[in-house]
C-alpha cells in the first residue's frame, strides 16, 4: 500500500514538473530586436527575430524562393508608421503591419499586411494585404545574423534594409514631412497653446520658411497678431505678405512693426535670428544693421551683425564687425570672440 502512494506521489510530481518546465523561459534561438527611426515628426519601427546562417545555404534552401516569408523568424515581422508615409511609391496609412517578402532570382515581393498578430507567414491571407510592392536585391558583405538597419536617411525619407547572408533588400519610405508638421501643429493649436500668440507665428514662420499653404499662414499670423500685435508676428506678416507678391502691403507691415513703441534692442536682436532661422539672410542682415545704428554702443549688437554676414559667407566683412564687438565686449564674452576671429580663414 505505501509503495502504491509513493508512486503516486512520484508520478504526481513528474507531471507538475512537466507543467512547470513548459512555462520557464529560455533564451531564443533566434533572438528577438527592434529598430526605429525618426523621420520630421514620423516614427518608424521594426520589430522582428534573428535567425543566423549557421552554415546553410539560406536563398533558395532555408528561405525557399517564390513562396512567402515572415522576413525574419518566429512570430510576424511588423512595422509601424506613426503617421502616413509613402512606401515604394505608394501611401500607406499610419498603423502597424505584418511585413513579408517573396524571394525570388530577380525582383522580391515586398508585403505590408494588416494582419500583424499571425505566427510568422504560416496563416497569411492574401485578402489582408495592404500594399504589396517589388524591390530588387543588391549584393552585400556577408551577415551572419539576419539584421534591419535605416539607411540613407534625409530629412524627409529613408531606405529600409533586411540584410542577410550576402543580400540586401532595400524599401524606400518617404514622409511628407511639411504635412505632418502642420497637422501636428494644428493639433496642439487646439489646446493651451492656442490661446497665446506665440503658437500661430510659429505656425505661420513654419509654413512660411518651407513655403507650404502660405495662404492659410496669413490667416495664421493674423490670429497672432489679434491675440498681441508684436515686432515678431509683424514681421512675419510682412514676410508672408512679400512673399504673395504683394509689396506694397508687405512694405506697410514692415514700417508699422518697426514703428511700435517700446521695441528694445533685444527684440531687435532676437528677430535678426529668427529671419536667420528662416533662411532669409538679407533681411537679418538689414535688422541687425538697424540695431547697430539704434544701439551703436552695444557689443551684443555688432556681434550678431557679425555672426549674420559670417553665415551669409562673407567672412571679410565678418571678422571686421567681430573685431569691432571684440573692442567693446566684456571679459566674459572676449575669449569666444578671439575663437570665432582666430576660425575666420
């Protein structure tokens, strides 16, 4: 009788310990990595695992050609968009999909599938398809673990890479960086931000300097200029004005700004960069002229002067203007003008 309990016993606890070793975890044999990149305001991010050579021929043996690929190992390979992109051409909504591929000799298949939960590719469905597009791989060094990476990145688009074995599949991701800017923008204009002047100019300076829907940043810097009337959103109601080729309104704008009262030479100075920030030289260059003939004892004046000319390129004029503001700087201020002068070649 006791020989039956201890068995029992012993039979017990081997099938709990089955049960229990079923739910520890181990280290994956092909491990699991994530990757992402910013574009503008767009966050763009895989997800996938590693599987590694390991000695097999990997194209047309362990990854068969012509049939569809998880693109990775394990579980789906997934790739996110924050916002709206444009993949290979095509536009893509922001969300999260299933990536697959079809290897084959010459062009690949490029899948985004809106199914992104699937155990790798054994459940794809064709009917889930998102966007299918064709890329063409490019020989590379040899990897030995199956890797992502974000190249050629600029400030509105970036290529994709699986690399793996001795391939590369190259994806091509453009973001319309103007758009999702502005409609961010807008969004957060309907909060806080929205009930002060400094948002809607900076709306309008926005739309204005990459010369997107410059009509409705006039609209923009009015409700600015109707919350505060300013030196800043004057201006840029100027700028926006001379830039719709209405001079003479522009002109107006300008004189009204400069003619508010109480416009101290640091506001001066600080629109001297702000025209410098909006890549419009001339115009800071005149602003800054301004405030060393309003303020001809200010060092901080013929120092900014300076520093516009030098990022315009003229390096002559420059370093006269930063040997005149070095005369009349403070000794905390002397040792960084001595830097620039002594880097002007």
């Amino acid at each position: 009788m006791k020989s039956i309990i201890v068995l029992s016993l012993l039979t017990s606890v081997l099938i709990l310990s089955s049960f229990a070793q079923q739910n520890l975890t181990t280290p994956q044999v092909s491990p699991a990595a994530t990757i992402s990149q910013t574009i503008g305001l767009t966050n763009i991010e895989v997800s996938y695992h590693r599987p590694a050579v390991n000695g097999r021929e990997v194209w047309g043996g362990l990854v068969p050609l012509d049939q569809v690929w998880r693109a990775g190992a394990n579980q789906n390979t997934t790739i996110s968009f924050s916002t709206d992109v444009a993949v290979e051409g095509q536009s893509i909504p922001a969300g999260k999909y299933g990536l697959h591929m079809i290897p084959a000799k010459e062009n690949w298949t490029v899948i985004l599938s809106n199914d992104n939960a699937a155990w790798g590719s054994f459940f794809y469905n064709k009917e889930n398809d998102q966007a299918r597009f064709s890329v063409k791989p490019v020989q590379n060094d040899f990897e030995e673990w199956l890797s992502y990476s974000f190249d050629q990145v600029s400030p509105n688009s970036t290529t994709l890479n699986l690399n793996w074995e001795n391939l590369s599949i190259p994806i091509k991701i453009v973001v319309d960086v103007n758009k999702t800017v502005i409609e961010n923008m807008k969004r957060e204009l309907t909060g806080v931000p929205g009930f002060f002047w400094q948002g809607w100019n900076q709306i309008a300076t926005y739309a204005l300097t990459n010369d997107y829907q410059i009509e409705e940043a006039l609209a923009w810097v009015d409700r600015s200029i109707g919350i505060n009337k300013n030196l800043s959103n004057l201006m840029t109601q100027s700028l926006i004005l001379q830039s719709l080729g209405k001079t003479q309104e522009s002109t107006k704008i300008r004189d009204e700004a400069f003619a508010l009262p109480n416009i101290d030479e640091a506001q001066i100075n600080n629109l001297g960069y702000q025209l410098i920030g909006m890549d419009k030289l001339d115009e800071a260059i005149s602003v800054f002229e301004k405030n060393t003939k309003d303020h001809p004892e200010s060092w901080n004046a013929w120092d900014s002067l300076a520093e516009g000319y030098l990022t315009k390129g003229d390096k002559e004029k420059s370093k006269q203007l930063y040997e005149k503001a070095l005369v009349m700087a403070p000794e905390n201020q002397k040792d960084r003008i001595k830097g620039i002068i002594k880097n002007i070649k």
